[in-house]
C-alpha cells in the first residue's frame, strides 16, 4: 500500500469507476486502491475518495433497476451491472399512513423496506459493491464475519457468481439465519462467542497464506463495502422527488448505515443532484447493546465497548468501529440516538406488521420503537417529513415474537363453532350470524 496523490480519470474506463484513492479519515493520507481497510500512517479507517464527472438525474433515472443506477457514484466499473450479481436494491418506500395515525405524526411518514432485496436485508447492497471490488483486486473468495444477514448475502452473492464463500458467524445466531446461509453452500463457520470475537478472529486471518485471495468483504474490502450503505441515501432522495427528508430513523450495528446514507445525501448535495436542505439524523440502538446510544447521552466523543445481550442480533456489535462517526453525523444534524427496551422492540415489530403489513426482523422492531420513543420524548418532530429504514425481513428472526403471538382459536370444521369463536373475538356479532 503506498501513498498517492488524486489524479484525473476517466470513470468510463476505470475498473473502480470514479474512486481514486483510499482516504483516511482521520489524519487524510492517501493511498493505491487496493484491499486495505486502515492508515499505516496514523491506523485510522481508510474510505473510498471519489473524482466525480458529471451526473445528472436523467442518467441515473435511465439505468438499471438496481443499485447499479448510482454506478457513477460508487467505486464500481461502469460494466460491474453486467457481470453475475443479484442485482439488490430499488426496494420500495412505503407510505406508512397507518403507522403514521397510530403514532400521532401529522407530517408524512415512510418506511423504506430493504427486506425486498434477493436475501430480504440491505446486506445485499454492500456486498455487491465489496464483490465488485474483489474481482478487481483479483480476489477469488469472498468471506465475511457477520451477524447473520450479511452471512446470507454473502453466501448467495458468491453461489450466484460461481465463487467460494467462507463466512464466519457466532454459534448461537437465529437459525434462520444459519440455516438460509448454509443452504446457499460455501463454508461457514461457527465460533463459540460474540460477533466482536468472530471479527477479531476475521482480522487475525487475514496475512495468513490459507487466505491469500480472500476478499473479507467487512474486513480488507470494508472501504469499499460500506459505500454500497450510501445507496439507500440516493435511493430515498430519488424516490422523494430528488429531494431531502427532513428526518431519517436508521438502526447502529457498527455505525456505518448511518453514516453512509448521510454520506449519500451530501454527495447529491455537492453534485447538484437535490436542493441543499438541513435534515436530522436518527440512530436507534437495542438496551441491550447500546455503546453509540450511551455514548451521545454522557456526550462522550468516544464509544465504550459493552458485551452484547438482546434478541437485535444484528444489531449485537458491542464495539462498533462507525461508533464514533455516527455521534458525529447525529450531533452535526441536530438528531439523537436511543435505545429501547426488549419489549419494546417486539411491540415495534408488531406495530410495523399491524398498521403496514411489513414484517420486520428484530432490527427494524429498534428502528420503529425507537422512533415511538422518540416521538413521545419530544426529540423528534411528528411534523417533519420522515423516512424510517426497515433494514431486514421478520421471517429470520421468527422466535423473537413466536411467544408473543398465537391463533386467535381452534375449533372443527363446523359453521356454529367458527361463528362462535369469531362472535368470542369480536369479528363479528351475533345479530349478524346465520339462524
């Protein structure tokens, strides 16, 4: 890795698209694009610096239906939609009247829903953006460590490519989750301990010869990884109009969600995409794995690490290396992070699917308790326009509300017994049943 200074070049032509550089984010220094994910000059994070051309709306309005519309925002080649992908994004942005009613926001409110990607989480975005990155640097195998949804991405991204996949999981992750990932073959790996000690060992691998052309897509690609986050900020703006939310709601796992779709909105911003608006950001943490959320109510700078313990477990990462960034995205924009109960992240899934239909996994259960509890807090303005992130599907993580629900009766097929029952459970009335 050697330092370089940015030089022109022609997006049109380039395998990284646009970039130019991996920037770091503390002390600057720049460097060769490659597969390096921190500073040897001061160890901070490196991210991706960009020499954008011009875009304008039309052209991103006639690309792909898919995150490869934004190809000229991101570090892919201008041919990275053709190659064999699950082409994710374009999900949907749901407006959420009935959730906004039961909430008591006056101002418009939506639900962007990623659980309409290929493996239903907005893992499939990053990973597609890292798996681009990989063939570039002539990686082979792509692997990960992960919480389970990224598991899924990965492992599907690379059996649709023809690649080898090895990921890496804590052992007492939802089988859901497990069960979907190892279905799309590869290897995967189980470590006895939290995602923190699963991305420790990642680390620790990576420099050893058995991993000499693997692309660790959270790890050594994580510069790249995490812009493909920046697309659910163009794709909220695109879908508004090409304008700005005045708030947005997005869960903390490691901080980068966040501060990548902040990212996003300033780049359209900067590039004359959208009109200059202030918004505010929102982060939403689980009680139970809440080091971001602590850190923004004792105004620390720097974000304590915790042992995870909560059903989020997606959310479970008790160091998160954006921790520190997310405070300052949040802070900049005059928003707040909290943290909700185990309860409350229930009751947010089944409010989410009742008022909506949308179910939820325990990430989005946060996002939505997050925003009642902010709401009720006087925090955040129920007469802004919203946009709440739905980052995963319900059906992963079933067991997080299986207890809490159940059929409303059982009876034989007989039309007295079905009558009764619905009369018993308020569906109907008597005065309106057959004699």
């Amino acid at each position: 890795m050697s330092l370089v200074q940015d030089t022109p070049v022609d997006a049109a032509l380039s395998p990284f698209g646009p970039a130019v550089a991996l920037s770091c984010r503390e002390c600057g220094a720049r460097y060769d694009l490659g597969a390096a994910y921190s500073c040897v000059e001061c160890f901070g994070p490196l991210e991706v610096a960009y020499a954008f051309g011009t875009v304008t709306r039309e052209q991103i309005e006639a690309g792909p239906a898919s995150i490869w519309r934004y190809q000229p925002l991101l570090p892919v080649a201008p041919w990275a939609a053709d190659e064999p992908n699950l082409a994710p994004g374009l999900t949907k942005l749901v407006d959420a009247r009935n959730l906004a009613a039961a909430l008591g926001v006056t101002g418009r409110l939506w639900v962007k829903d990623d659980s309409g990607n290929p493996t239903h989480s907005f893992k499939d975005r990053v990973v597609a953006v890292a798996q681009s990155a990989a063939r570039r640097l002539g990686l082979t195998t792509i692997a990960c460590a992960s919480t389970g949804n990224l598991a899924n991405a990965v492992a599907a991204a690379a059996a649709r490519a023809g690649q080898r996949s090895v990921v890496v999981i804590p052992s007492n992750l939802e089988a859901g989750k497990t069960v979907t990932t190892a279905t799309y073959g590869g290897t995967l790996l189980a470590v006895e301990g939290s995602y923190d000690d699963v991305n420790r060992l990642c680390s620790e691998l990576i420099g050893e010869a058995i991993t000499a052309d693997w692309g660790f897509v959270n790890v050594n690609l994580r510069p790249y990884y995490a812009e493909g986050s920046k697309t659910l900020g163009y794709e909220v703006a695109e879908q508004l109009g090409w304008r700005l939310p005045q708030q947005v709601v997005v869960p903390i796992a490691s901080g980068a969600l966040l501060t990548k779709i902040d990212k996003g909105f300033r780049e359209l911003v900067s590039l004359g995409l959208v009109e200059d608006a202030p918004y505010r950001v929102f982060g939403a943490q689980a009680a139970g794995c809440s080091p971001v959320a602590q850190a923004f109510d004792n105004g620390w700078d720097a974000v304590r690490p915790v042992k995870p313990d909560t059903i989020a477990k997606s959310l479970a990462i008790g160091n998160p290396a954006d921790g520190p960034y997310a405070l300052d995205v949040v802070r900049r924009t005059g928003g707040a992070i909290a943290a909700v109960s185990e309860e409350e992240i229930v009751e947010g899934i089944r409010l989410l699917a009742e008022t909506e239909g949308i179910f939820a996994e325990t990430a989005g259960g946060v996002t939505i308790a997050t925003l009642r509890r902010l709401i009720a807090d006087g925090r955040i303005d129920p007469t802004a326009d919203t946009v709440v992130y739905n980052t995963g599907d319900g059906l992963k993580t079933l067991d997080a509300v299986a207890e809490h629900v159940s059929v409303t009766a059982t009876v034989r097929p007989r039309l007295d017994e079905a009558l009764a029952a619905l009369v018993a459970e308020g569906s109907t009335t008597s005065e309106g049943t057959a004699s």
